[in-house]
C-alpha cells in the first residue's frame, strides 16, 4: 500500500507540526534506537503457556494496525491535506506498518493465523470517511484513534500472559501516544494538566 | 493441637469467605455512574476499537445494553462470545470490563478497565444510548 502524494496546501509547516510537539520529535528518535532488533521474541520461555489466548488478543491489535494504516491511506487520499501533514501523516504509517509486520510475526511465533486486513472502502464506512471534508476533521479523528489506540495497549497488557507481548504492547502504546502528542500539537490543543492520562 | 487446626481451618474459611464477599462487591458496584462522564470516556478507553453504529474492531454499542452477549447482527465474534450465555446488564457489563479474559476464556478482547468509577460512567453511557435506540424503534 502506497500513499499518493497530493497537492500541498501551506496551511501548516512542517516545522511548525513538529516543533509543537517537541516529545514526538524526541520520541521519533527514541523510536529509530529502539527498533533496531530489540524484539527478539523467538528465545523467550513461556510464550506457549497459553498460546491460543495471547495469539488472539494479539490478532486483535492487528486489526487495530490494519485500520489504523487504511485510516491514514483514506486521509492522505482525501486531497484536504496540506504538504506538512501528508508528511507527518506518511511517517505515522510507517509506524502502523511496523507495528503490524511485528504483531504479524508474534501471532505466528504462536502458531495463529493473522487476520488479514480488509478493503479500504470498509475502512472508510466504519470510520465515516465520508464526513471528512477538512484537514481538521481529519486531525481530529487521527487524534481520537491515536488516544484510542494507546489506551486500548495499555488496557490488554495485564490480559497477556507472555511478558515479552506485554513489553511489546508498551512500546507500541508508546508509539500511539507519540502520534497523538504530536497531533495535539498541530491542532494548538493543550496537553493534559493531570499525569497518568494514558491507561 | 485439635484446637489449634481446628482455629486454622476457621481462620482459613473466614478469609476465603471474606474474599468471596470482595468479589460480589466488584461485580456489583455501588458507585452510580454518569453517562455524560461516560460518553467522553467511551471515546478514550473504548473508541480504538468500538463504535456506537459501526461494527469495527469489535462490536458496535448501539444496542448493547439489555442485550445478549454475542448477539450483534454482522459481526464475527469468536467462539468464547458466541458461547457467553449473558445478557448485558451494569453487573455483567462491570465484571466483562474488569477482566474479559476471565468471563469468558478465548474471548479476543482483552482490554481491561480498572477504574470502578469509569466502568460505572462508561456503562450508565451504553444503558442511556441503548435505550435511546429503542425509544427510536417505538
């Protein structure tokens, strides 16, 4: 899956998109350290404790990835994104696309069938593409899934019984929580006064 | 000594009691929840999955409450659900958001919600939208 490029609309630098959110730019370089092979799943012991369980709540976030990669096709094909956003926008894919090819190599270490994705336009009916018609809408609903999505790791940690599942559930969760800081940011939204607002 | 084991045992029965009772009290919660809080709180701890009239990554909301567990129409639930023999009430609903894994093994959802007073809010939120639907079917 390959996004288009579309014409830039200069609504909002790059600079500017990044330089709001100052953790993201920080955590994108955390996230380059982090990825070079530290997931090294297969050695690990008692991975086949409950393999059915893990495997299935592990398909379960690769459905989250699938749509997660299709939302982000659908905004940057929507034609409403300026240059800077479908640049960011490009990058976050990249992100759910790793996060996929990882879930898709651990339901298989534990002897599942990873889900497969479905077509876009399912995509887009269920995430209602079809009121999407500004850059912002598209934001704010990057903004609703990202926040989602983090929580949603975070939530399923203490349900896996392999620790190795639950480190790797963390980092993606830390990988959301970076998209949505640096969306917050191009929108001019504060963050949170309170800590602890994930989870 | 007879009275010593004798002691153990009642000891022992009165913590496994006690237990039991703690468990009775989380499955049914005191707390009264505030959809208004929850309809907020649906999008953060439910909405990467869920959606009130789109099946997603797990079932659409919009008639959940008073419904059977593994009952939404299009949506391909595994085994564990379609075999949860539950109607979805605030006790059910509370126990399924505080360890799902645990209501019904297999079950492919996994998240878990810790907070008693979100449950409470998030559930009064599911209660007010399903009888919203129904009112709009009457």
């Amino acid at each position: 899956m390959h996004i288009q490029q579309v014409p830039p609309k200069k609504q909002l630098s790059r600079r500017g998109f990044i330089g709001r959110g100052t953790t993201a730019t920080l955590s994108v370089a955390g996230l380059s350290v982090l990825s070079g092979g530290a997931l090294a799943m297969a050695s690990r012991k008692g991975a086949k404790e409950e393999p059915s369980t893990d495997a299935g709540l592990i398909n379960t976030a690769l459905s989250l990835e699938h749509e997660g990669i299709a939302a982000y096709q659908i905004a940057a094909e929507s034609g409403v994104l300026n240059d800077a956003v479908l640049q960011v926008g490009i990058l976050f894919q990249s992100h759910h696309k790793g996060h996929r090819d990882e879930l898709i190599k651990a339901v298989r270490e534990l002897g599942g069938t990873p889900v497969e994705a479905k077509a876009i336009s399912e995509y887009a009916e269920a995430l209602g593409a079809d009121k999407l018609k500004s850059q912002a809408d598209i934001l704010q609903l990057a903004i609703s899934l990202e926040l989602g999505a983090a929580n949603a790791y975070l939530g399923v940690i203490p349900s896996l019984s392999d620790h190795e599942f639950g480190h790797l559930f963390a980092r993606l969760a830390a990988d959301e929580a970076m998209h949505w800081t640096a969306l917050k940011g191009a929108v001019g939204e504060a963050l949170p006064k309170n800590a602890l607002y994930f989870g | 000594m007879m009275l010593a084991i004798l002691c153990a045992v009642l000891l022992v029965g009165a913590i496994a009691e006690d237990e039991q009772q703690n468990f009775e009290s989380k499955v049914s919660p005191e707390i009264e929840g505030d959809a208004g809080r929850g309809e907020s709180l649906y999008q953060r701890r439910c909405g990467a999955c869920h959606s009130i009239d789109q099946n997603r990554i797990g079932p659409k909301h919009q008639n959940t409450f008073g419904s059977k567990a593994g009952a939404v129409e299009g949506f391909a639930y595994s085994k564990a659900l379609k075999e949860l023999d539950v109607v979805w009430n605030e006790v059910t609903l509370d126990e399924w958001l505080q360890n799902p894994s645990a209501m019904a093994p297999g079950t492919r959802m996994g998240f878990r919600l810790t907070d008693e007073q979100e449950r409470a809010d998030i559930i009064a939120y599911l209660r007010q939208v399903s009888e919203a639907a129904a009112a709009q079917v009457e």
